[in-house]
C-alpha cells in the first residue's frame, strides 16, 4: 500500500507567518491552492483563505498568521493512504502537510493526486453514481455581496453563474474575489484614497459589495456531463488544479462534484 512519502510532493507554496497575504494570493492566481505556514522555517499551520471573506481588513496589509489553521492533521512519511483519505475527508482540507520530528515540511500530499493514484477503485463508476448535490448558482448581475456570503456558508471552492438565459457563463472564486480586491486595494492606497468597504481594504467612490459578479468571474470553467466517468472528474480536476467540477445538461449546471465527495466515496467502500 502506497504511503504519504510516495505520495507527497515538494512543489507546494510556504510562506513565513510574517509574509503579506498579498504574496500568497499571488501565488494562489497561479494555481497553487494551498499554503504551509512556517515560523523559522518550521511548521506551524495552514493558510486558510477563506478566513479572508471574513475579515474586514485590506488583505493589502494583513499578515499571514491572520489566516492560520494550526490543528490542521499531520502526516509522517509512513501514514498510509486509507489513513491519508480519512484524514484530508474529516478535516475538510485539500492538502495536508507532511512534517519530520523536527517540525520541518518534508511536501504535501495533496486530494487531486491522491485521488489520481486511486484510479481503480472508480472503475466502471459515474457522476450519476454520486448521491446528488444541488448546486447554487448566481446570475451575472447578481451583487459581489451575496458571492461572498455564499463562499462564506459553502465549501465549495467556486460558484458557477449563469446567464439571463440560465447557461453556464463562467465560474467565481475565493481566489478571484481576493485577488481583484487586492489589486484594487493597491491601486486605491496609491490613490489616496479613504474608508473601507465590507469587504475589507479601503474604497473610493462605490460599495464593492454592490458591483456585479461579472467583474471577478472567469470565463473558463472545467465541466462534465453527469453522464462521465468519475476518472474523467478525476482528470479534469488534476489537468486543471482544481478541487470541484460543475455538471451540465445542455450548458446548464446541475451539481457539482467536490474531491471531497470522491474521498467519501472511497470511505464508504
């Protein structure tokens, strides 16, 4: 059976607790999801963003250990990897660290390639074969406001939004709601400018919460029909570094397929 050091790999994002959260957004729009948080080079936490939704300070200036998770579940390099499913599953985590007796990060087993060395046991297996999960959506037009409380309430990493005509448009995320504010947080304190907004970070003459979800989605996003195997989900998420799947029936999002549904899936034998 294969273990967390056949697993693991060294290609993760760490960051000191003093770092600017800004470092590691910038880290995260590049496909890096998840960050080690480390105190003198050793381990301390996870970077959990969204702590960030909740916050009410300009992520500009905020430090990392703002966005600590500490009792974040450790591997050795000998936990095995029914004990790594059950664990990344409990904790609700994507990735979790891998950490010598010495409190140094040895790498990251992270869900998506776990999920990949696990292949065979979704043989013959669908989306349709998943218990159904209903899948909220937001229009184009809807305030950043209500994006934000529901990436507050789910745990999901990204919400589809849909056309006037219901279609898929495109997909909003933590990452791109905090990114585009960082950059307008930059560029209003280089401004000068005064206040701050509900989101956290300063404004200048509009609400952020009130524009409208089409200004931080992206147009890109990784679907499957709820007829594909669950190896295609599989794919799709490792190919594309992402951690759902949204299902569509003739361009209209149906549900959604988390790494975390495919480790209960597991759990569940």
């Amino acid at each position: 059976m294969a273990t967390a050091a056949d697993l693991m790999r060294s290609d993760y994002v760490a960051v000191e607790e003093g770092d600017p959260i800004s470092d590691v957004l910038r880290l995260m729009q590049r496909g890096k999801t998840e960050a080690v948080i480390t105190k003198g080079g050793k381990y301390v936490g996870m970077f959990d963003k969204r702590a960030l939704l909740k916050s009410h300070v300009d992520p500009g200036e905020m430090k990392v250990r703002r966005s600590l998770i500490a009792n974040v579940p450790r591997l050795s390099r000998a936990t095995g990897t029914k004990e790594i499913v059950r664990l990344l599953y409990a904790s609700d985590m994507h990735v979790l660290p891998v950490v010598d007796k010495n409190e140094h990060v040895e790498g990251v087993v992270g869900a998506r390639h776990l999920l990949v060395s696990m292949l065979d046991d979704f043989k013959g297996m669908k989306v349709s074969d998943l218990a159904s999960r209903k899948v909220t959506v937001l229009q184009e037009t809807d305030e950043l406001g209500k994006l934000v409380n529901v990436l507050r309430e789910s745990r999901i990493g990204r919400v589809p939004i849909v056309d006037v005509t219901g279609r898929l448009s495109g997909v909003a995320s933590v990452v791109d709601l905090l990114s585009k504010f960082l950059l307008m947080s930059e560029r209003s304190s280089k401004g000068g400018s005064t206040g701050r907004g509900a989101l956290g970070g300063r404004r200048e003459h509009v609400d952020r919460n009130t524009l409208p979800v089409s200004n931080v989605m992206t147009r890109a996003v990784h679907t499957v029909p709820s007829s594909a195997a669950l190896s295609t989900v599989i794919d799709v998420m490792h190919r594309n570094h992402v951690s759902d799947v949204i299902i569509v029936e003739k361009d209209v999002p149906v549900g959604i397929v988390t790494t975390k549904d495919l480790l209960g899936l597991v759990l569940k034998g």
